[in-house]
C-alpha cells in the first residue's frame, strides 16, 4: 500500500491498481481507479469548470496504520490498509464499499465470500468489465438517473440499465435519502442496482472506474452542487412557453400552413410547429422533398410572420442510396460495424448512422442543415432517432464502433446535441437554441436540449409513468422535459375512452415545462401521397392532432386549459431563470421542497410544479376526486379561492373532466 498527496488530491497504488481522489466542487470528490499505469485524462460529464474554493482538501497519511483520508468540506473520506473506502458526512458515516475478503473486511459480516468493492473482469482487446458495490442502507430511498418506463419514483430495490432506448434516458446521477448524490461518470453500457443486499454499479467496457460524489443537507443543494460540475441549462429562448403542434407526420407544406392558418382563425396563438420525419426525399439528404415542400422559405416566412416558430426533424441515419452516402463512407464519418454488412439502422431504408462523436461528422452533419434548414430561417431542430441502438436492440459495445472509442455509447445523444448547438452558436443564435431530443446523457441539459419521454402507449398507466419519469429526470439535471400529449400511439382518434385520456394528459402537460401536442394517431387508413417506395409522399401519416381534432366538448376543455397555461407565462419563465442559475428542476418532487416532511418522501403521484403550485394528476380512467396530501403550510385551492387551506394533512379534492387539482402555496 502506498499513499502519495498529490497537488491536488490523494493518491492510492496497491496491487496493481491506482486510485485517485480529488475535491471536485463543493463539498465534493471526483473518484477514479484503473489497472492501467494512467488514467485516460477524459473528464467525460465533469467538464465545467470548477471554482477554486471546490479544488482544495485536507489530506492526512498514516504511514504506520498503511491509512489514509481526505476532506473537502463536509464530506469525508477513508482508506483502510485493503483499500476499502468508506464515506463520512460531517463525521458520521453514510456509504462503504461492498467488501468481503479476508483482509481488510470493514464489515462484521462473512469474510470468505471474496467480493471485493471495486472488481476488473479483463475483456480482450484492452478493457475491462468493471463491478463497483456498496454497502446497502436499510430505508434509504434513491431518486433522479434519468427516464425508465415504470411508476415507481424511489429505485430502491430497482435494476436499471445504463442506456438509450427510445422512451428510455439513463442519466447516471442518484439523489439519495441520507443526504449524498452519486454520479458514475461513464458513458458507457452497463447497468446499476439499487439492491437491498447491495448497491451496484456496472460498466460493461470501461478502462478506468469514474464517479462523483457530494454531500448536503437538502435535496435542492446536492441538484445545485451536481449541475454546477456538469453544466446548467441555458435560458430557455423567448416564445417556446405556450402551444407546441404536432403529429406523426405532416406531409405537405400546405398541410403545415393549413393548420396554422386555422389556429390563426381561431385566436389561438400557436408558439411552434413540428415538421417530423419524411418531409426528405430520403434519410441522409436532410433536405425538403421538393415535390411536396416546393418553396419552404416561402412557408417559413409565412410562418414566422405569425409568431409560430419551426421545428424540423433531423434523423441522423444515412441511406445508402442518399445523395451524400458515398462521400460520408469515403471519409469515414459512418458508425463501423464489427463485422457483417454495414448496417446500424433499417427503418425504411438500408441505412448507417453518422458518427458525431467524429468532429469532422458534425462539421459535416451541422454544414448540410444549415445550408438545407437553418438559412430557411429555421433554427430549432428535433433531433429524432438520437438513441443509439441502431437497429440491432443490441446493446453489447461490439457491435459497432464510435471513432472516440468503445465505451462511449450513451454519449452519443449528447455529441448529436452539441452538433447543432455548435453550429448555431458560431452563427450568432447562441440565445435561440433549443433542440427537441430523444435522449441524452448527464450535461446534456447545457446544449439546449428539450428531451421527450418518446413513443409511449396512450393508455392512464403510460401516463402515470410520465410522472416518475419526469420527476427523476429533473433530479438527473434534466429541467426540460415533456411528453406526447395523449400519449403517442393511438388506435381510434374517434374513441371517448381516448377522448377522455387526451383531457387528462393535457391537463397534466399544462403544468410541465412545454406543452406539445403529438402522436401518431390510427386507424393507419389514410393513403400515401406517391406510389412510390421512397420519398416526401409515400409514407404513411397519422390523423389529424389539433385541439379541434377531437370534437366541441374535447375543444372547449382544451381550450380553456391552454388559457390556463398563457396565464402561467410570467411564472413560467422565472422558472426558466431559475433552472439556469442553479440548476433547480420545473417538475419537483414533494420532499425536493419539503424535505423535513416525511410523508413527502413517499409521494409518488403528485408533485410541485417550482415552489409555487402542488399539482395533483388524475392518473385513472373515470376518476373525479383524488386524494391529495397538502405539506405543513396553508394553501388555496385555484379552482376554489375562497378560503386558505390548512396543511399537513389529507384531503380529498374534487376532480371534474375539466380540471385536475391543483393548490397555491401561500408563500
């Protein structure tokens, strides 16, 4: 065992292994380990820079006891004569490593059992397969790691995969009960279990263990200690706050003006409009199909002159009959295949997706856009397909072939992001930039980036998954967020059941960040454009989407809701404010704000929209009144504001067709 005090941190060799403990931020270590003589030098998610006064640690080396500790703040940590390390908030331990070997076993329990905290598993060709474990705490509750499909806010006794799917956002950073936040820095597959025996963290090829912890009192301060090493939203551009139109797919540029023209007619101020996929001839020409689109600087104007903004859709895969498939092979700015064909995504066409973490695919990708999109005057992207899985729901790092490595697959939703917000920024629109994405990684919140909880069911149980999802992912750093309207995939646009659902999730969505109408909606009986196998007007669409689409009764309500929504604009945007100074989520959970209330902490189904409103969503089928629990405090009702409601308790709300419960803070 030897220690080293190094200029900025403690340093550990022993066996074969180098560890590395620096103070990264307040109250904060970065901690890393490798079986390589040195550390790879990525910083991966911890590039912000840090402040000085977060740079600094007390070190002491016991050289006779082979011990040694660090401290930054409040927070503490030791290492025992085996390198076990254990962790200490203000004196008081709250997290050891998972250690049961002979020598050195901190805890009581067996010691034969051979488990080391940090375990390599070597994979030929240079990585490793890495196993980090810690001791359990019985009670402790997790919270954040971004967007999984399933009801349940806490993770304690979860299992969660470590990467992109469509619907599914791993964001690597956990809020935990007993006052800590853990981040594992690593873009890589893998997976993480908040079991009850044992907390686990997996890297499926990594060449170095990477993770960051902190300490605080409040869950408020751990978010702001966290987004202040990985990066903070910028403020959101002016005009996005209101109505957000779209569905599956509009196939004409008349298409796209007829509707805007008719929100015009009806006074109904319409912020954005989508243009998703197939408006291009094929994938990888990321251009208006002129047959359909034939002057769309003329729509865009048009548009423009409104006061709705254009969003377009970017899908980052390349047809190998596109335009720019051979010139983007030559020189080597496509995703490589381990071996086989070279194909990472097949939907509707022969395709391979760009590579951005290539910094020549960018430059390429961002040149094409601006030329084909962006001097269109539109300047807002939906980044689509940014999930890495290219087809083959195959998640095993061999498959294919980043040119920044092996292990960097969750990174590429991030590197897609910063693609475009590079390029708008080098034009001067730096305050402009806003991207609708799929997926992400921890920091992507710092490029502009919106993400959508992707094409889930449009039943109540997908809608009482959105809520958890939005929570966590608020906890993981990520404040812009929202969810299809409704719910993506719809079998009868005609159907009251739906009608009913469409009501509920609106009501909800009124009350997150951006509000954005969107789903494919059936019965898929609308015939293409073309006879054709390729191009703008082949392909299938969707029914109509807009708040007329769905009857007088589903209007009115809708309607009245989206007033309910401009009423809420000058809030809104302090929230925005807010989010970009200190990392502060829209979508809060009950103890983020009133962490000295128990109950709180077992709340999963309503939540705070910032400081100011408690909303409560109705979550089931024919419900008209819902359970509510107000914290300590007195509150109004915003539909009732005749008398201040007493809190610290239940009550039963009521909860017509027209409205969900929301209450006031008397703040």
């Amino acid at each position: 065992m030897q220690f080293t005090k190094t200029d900025n941190g403690l340093q550990m060799s022993h066996q074969g292994e180098l560890l590395l403990i620096e103070p990264w931020g307040k109250n904060a270590f970065r901690v890393r380990a490798t079986r390589y003589p040195q550390f790879t030098g990525e910083n991966w998610a911890l590039d912000e820079e840090v402040p000085q006064s977060g740079r600094q640690a007390e070190v002491e080396i016991n050289e006779t006891e082979h011990t040694a500790q660090i401290t930054n703040g409040r927070l503490m940590i030791t290492i025992n004569p085996n390198g076990v390390l254990r962790f200490f908030k203000d004196g008081k331990q709250f997290l050891q490593e998972y250690h049961r070997n002979y020598d050195g076993t901190v805890s009581k329990e067996s010691i034969c059992l051979k488990f080391v905290g940090r375990h390599y598993q070597p994979i030929i060709g240079g990585h490793y397969g890495l196993t980090v474990r810690f001791e359990s705490n019985d009670g402790e509750q997790f919270f954040g790691m971004g967007q999984y499909q399933q009801p349940y806010l806490d993770l304690k006794g979860c299992t969660l995969e470590l990467a992109q799917r469509n619907s599914q956002v791993s964001i690597p950073f956990a809020v935990s009960s007993l006052g800590y936040g853990f981040l594992w820095n690593h873009p890589g597959v893998g997976t993480a279990t908040f079991g009850k025996n044992y907390t686990e963290w997996k890297a499926d090829a990594t060449k170095e263990m990477d993770y960051w912890i902190t300490v605080a009192d409040r869950p408020a301060e751990l978010v702001q200690n966290y987004t202040e090493v990985v990066g903070r939203a910028p403020m959101l551009p002016d005009g996005l706050l209101g109505l957000w139109q779209c569905k599956l797919r509009y196939r004409t540029q008349e298409e796209v003006l007829g509707v805007a023209r008719e929100y015009k007619r009806l006074g109904i101020k319409l912020d954005v409009i989508i243009i998703d996929f197939f408006h291009w001839t094929r994938q990888g020409d990321w251009h208006f199909d002129p047959v359909y689109w034939p002057d769309p600087k003329a729509m865009c104007d048009e548009l423009h002159a409104m006061g709705t903004k254009v969003v377009v859709s970017v899908w980052p895969n390349v047809d190998r009959k596109s335009e720019h498939f051979q010139e983007m092979l030559d020189l080597g700015l496509l995703i490589r295949t381990e071996h086989g064909s070279m194909q990472t995504y097949d939907y509707q066409g022969d395709c391979i997706s760009i590579d951005v973490t290539n910094p020549k695919a960018q430059e390429y990708l961002w040149k094409t856009c601006k030329k084909n999109y962006a001097d269109l005057g539109i300047d807002m992207f939906w980044l689509d397909n940014s999930e890495p899985d290219f087809g083959v729901y195959d998640y095993s790092n061999y498959r294919y072939y980043l040119g920044t490595g092996l292990e960097v697959s969750n990174l590429y939703p991030k590197m897609l992001a910063k693609t475009f917000y590079d390029g708008l920024k080098a034009d001067g629109k730096e305050k402009d930039i806003c991207h609708l994405i799929r997926c992400g990684w921890v920091g992507s919140q710092k490029y502009g980036t919106l993400l959508w909880s992707g094409d889930i069911n449009s039943t109540f149980e997908s809608l009482r998954d959105q809520v958890a999802a939005g929570l966590n992912m608020g906890l993981a750093g990520i404040p812009w967020w929202n969810t299809d309207i409704g719910g993506f995939m719809t079998d009868d646009v005609d159907d009251p059941a739906f009608h009913e659902l469409l009501i509920r999730w609106f009501e909800y969505a009124v009350f997150t960040p951006i509000l954005r109408m969107h789903g494919d909606r059936g019965p898929h009986n609308i015939d293409p454009l073309s006879d054709l196998e390729w191009g703008g007007g082949y392909l299938f669409t969707g029914h109509s989407n807009e708040l007329w689409s769905y009857g007088e009764e589903v209007f009115a309500i809708l309607k009245e809701n989206l007033e309910r929504r401009w009423e809420l604009k000058p809030y809104l945007e302090s929230l925005m404010r807010e989010t970009s100074e200190t990392g502060a989520p829209l979508l809060r959970t009950m103890f983020y704000e009133f962490p000295q209330e128990a109950e709180c902490w077992k709340l999963e189904d309503q939540y705070m929209f910032g400081a100011k409103y408690l909303v409560a969503p109705i979550l089931e089928a024919g419900q008209r009144e819902r359970r509510v629990y107000l914290p300590q405090g007195k509150w109004i009702d915003t539909h009732n504001r005749k008398q201040e409601l007493a809190g610290g308790r239940w009550i039963t709300a009521e909860a017509p067709l027209e409205y969900i419960p929301v209450f006031e803070r008397v703040m």
